[in-house]
C-alpha cells in the first residue's frame, strides 16, 4: 500500500497553521493517505472543545485528512504523558502507519529523541535530581526541566521542555520507544505563532488566540486565520447553536458533584494526592465560581492546568481505576469520518490488524456481549457528549454517540 501519515490531533478549530502542518507533513513524507487520532469534545488542557467532534471531523476531512478516528475521552483530557501513550497505542495498532508527524517548537528530532529516552529509561542520577527538586514543592513540569538541566549540565534543554508543543513530541517519541514501533516519527518546525500565542501574524494564529476571538465576536480576524470550509462550518455552527462551549458552562455541575464528594472520595480522582483533596475540598465549600476556585487552588506546584484536568476528571466520573484499565489495554479505533481514500483505510486497517476493535456504529458495539472494558471507556466517551451538549442553547439532543451518522466526504 502506499505511505501512510498519522496526525495527532486536538483541531480545536482547525486553523491555518494546522493546514500548514499537513501540507508540509505530506510534502517531506510523501504520503498519500492521513490518519487522524482526534480528541473528542472535551480535551488535553482541561477544557472543552469549542465545537463537537463531528464539526472538528467535518473540518478535518474538508481540508485533506481522510480518516479520523476519535481518541477516548479518558486518554484526550489527561496529562501529556497519558495524551501521547493512548494516541500511539492507537497508531501504532492500526498496522498500516508509515509515519507520525508533529508540530514543535524545536525541530531537531535528534534533541527532541535525546530527551525521550532519557525520560524512558529513566537514569538513576536523572530521578533523583528530578526528586530533589519535587521536594522543593515545584509543579512537575518545572522540577523536570530543572533536573533534566543539571542531568545533562546544559540550560538549553530546560528551554527545550518549557514549551508546550515540544513537551507533546517528546511524549510520542517516548511512546513510540515503550511500545516498539516502527513508525517513523517527523518533526515540522511551528512557526509563524505558537500554542499560547494570542496575536495573528500574517494569516496565521494559534487555536488559543482563535478561541478567544470567537469569545469576543472578532469574526473577521477569525476569517483571515482559518481555510473557507472550516470558517463557514464554524459560523454555521455558532449561529445554529448560538453559543460558545467552554469548561465554565459546567461550573455548576462541577461545583454540585464536588460539594457532593468526600476528600476519601476525591482521592479516587487521577492526579490527586499529596492532599491536594483537601484543598479541593475546602475550596468547594466556599466558591461559588469555577474561576474563584481555580484561583484558591492553583499553586507553584499545582498549575492551572492541572486544576482543569483534576475537574473535568470529577465532572466526566473518570477515576483513577478507569485510568489502570485504560492503560492496560489498547484503545479501540471508533471512526467519527472519511473520504473516499479514508474508506479504503478502513479495509486495509482490517486486514492488517482483524483482531483490532473498530467501532463504526456505537449502537451496535454496545449491544454485542463481553468487551467490557471497552465498553466501561467507550462510556466515558457518551457520557462527555451527553454533558457538551447540555449547553447547548438550542438542540440540546442526548446520546448523539447512538444516532450522528460518520461524517463522510
């Protein structure tokens, strides 16, 4: 079969600088087919997506990705660490995928390489340098690229780790070497504007810059940022349902679920420990706001993000027993869209791999016996679509994962 491309991806939207990212990862590969592992409608930052999965799939496919197979909520809202391992386990499952390509900060894979096997393999002098600086009540990202700093005697690759796109590579890499892939990692420079960026340059800007804008009604900056397709798609999305989706819609929800949990109970929740309950706790008791309590939260340790995370986890019920389960399986292949190349993907994936689980119609998985575990992650994944669209303003619709066709192309 020809080249195969894999692409993870969160297209939240898909912008300019995602499109420019393809072109130039099909350009250097020469791949004829993509495959996109895409989070869903809640993702990696603690947040939601700022529209469904369905739309995001639709904008995909529109600008040149041909399959798009979901990520599992449990994998898409988690830490980078948990992100990249799931996406992989994904990747590498399919048996066709030639190629993963990533955007980064820094494009030297030779760096970039250098950095995850370092954090594979774990180097007895690199934990205990990484321990002493957790001691010293940093936030993990912050006593990590420290220890890797003094590891290595070179303040260049604590630069290299504080940029949110490297950290996400370094992570695949570091997945590709656990589970032994043969798939070829790339490596394409970001430029122009990065993750955080909240300014346009020329006709680009980061999806952090474009969410704002859209929270701000500046349509005509969005316009200059996005391709036609994926501008109209959000337009006629945002006019239909006449809101923007965010994490605060749910403030109430989550403030209920947590004045409604115990601190042994919290405890159960992924990336809650050293007490961290407690404060989570208190702080529910007395906000009355998402923000404020974020805000009482967050520490030098405890980043806003990881705040975020720890809430969607509680308002998804994803605990850290769903977390074991996750990671002790390979996830199944739940396709939310293809072209017409995506639908001969289909059939090679099948070959390739029978013993895979591709999931094409939700109803009809969920009604076949056994696969329980699959069925308790694939759950998660009803339950997020089942929350996104309760805020809605118009066409709050439940169970869309049971009745919204595969977007097709």
């Amino acid at each position: 079969m020809s080249k195969v491309l894999g692409i993870i991806a969160e297209y939240n939207p898909f912008h300019n600088g995602h499109a420019l990212h393809l072109a130039k990862s099909k350009e250097e590969t020469g791949a004829e087919y993509t495959i996109c592992i895409m989070s869903g409608n809640f993702v990696q930052r603690g947040n939601t997506s700022i529209v469904n999965k369905w739309l995001k799939t639709e904008m995909a496919l529109k600008n040149g990705i041909d399959l798009v197979l979901e990520l599992p909520t449990i994998y898409s809202v988690s830490s980078a660490e948990n992100f990249a391992e799931g996406s992989i386990k994904l990747l590498n499952s399919l048996k066709i995928v030639d190629f993963i390509s990533f955007g980064s900060e820094d494009s030297d894979i030779d760096i970039l390489n250098k950095l995850a096997t370092i954090f594979y393999r774990e180097p007895r002098k690199y934990l205990e340098l990484l321990s002493s600086e957790l001691k010293k009540g940093l936030s993990f990202p912050k006593a990590r690229e420290n220890a890797i700093s003094f590891y290595l005697n070179n303040p260049i690759y604590s630069e290299i780790l504080n940029k949110s796109n490297n950290i996400l590579s370094i992570e695949y890499l570091k997945a590709l070497k656990k589970y032994k892939s043969h798939i070829r990692p790339i490596a394409i420079k970001r430029e122009k504007v990065f993750y955080s960026s909240n300014c346009i340059v020329d006709e680009y800007a980061s999806a952090t810059a474009i969410r704002e804008m859209i929270k701000s009604n500046q349509y005509n900056d969005i316009r200059k940022v996005m391709p036609r397709t994926s501008y109209d798609l959000l337009m006629e999305e945002i006019e239909k349902k006449h809101c923007v989706i965010d994490l605060v819609n749910f403030e109430k929800e989550i403030l209920y679920r947590l004045r409604n949990l115990t601190t042994d109970e919290l405890k159960n929740f992924p990336e809650i420990n050293e007490g961290l309950e407690n404060a989570i706790k208190n702080a529910s008791n007395t906000c009355n706001s998402l923000n404020e309590l974020i805000n009482k939260v967050k520490s030098k340790r405890y980043t806003q993000t990881r705040i975020q995370r720890i809430l969607t986890y509680i308002l998804l019920n994803i605990t850290k027993k769903d977390m074991s389960l996750a990671r002790k399986s390979i996830p199944y292949a739940r396709v939310l869209g293809y072209s017409s190349k995506g639908k001969d993907l289909i059939s090679e994936i099948n070959n390739a791999n029978p013993k895979l689980t591709l999931i094409t119609s939700v109803k009809k998985f969920m009604n076949k016996p056994g696969n329980k575990i699959y069925k308790s992650i694939l759950n998660k994944d009803i339950l997020a679509t089942n929350l996104y669209t309760l805020a809605y303003k118009n066409d709050s619709v439940a169970n869309l994962d049971f009745t919204q066709k595969i977007i097709t192309i």
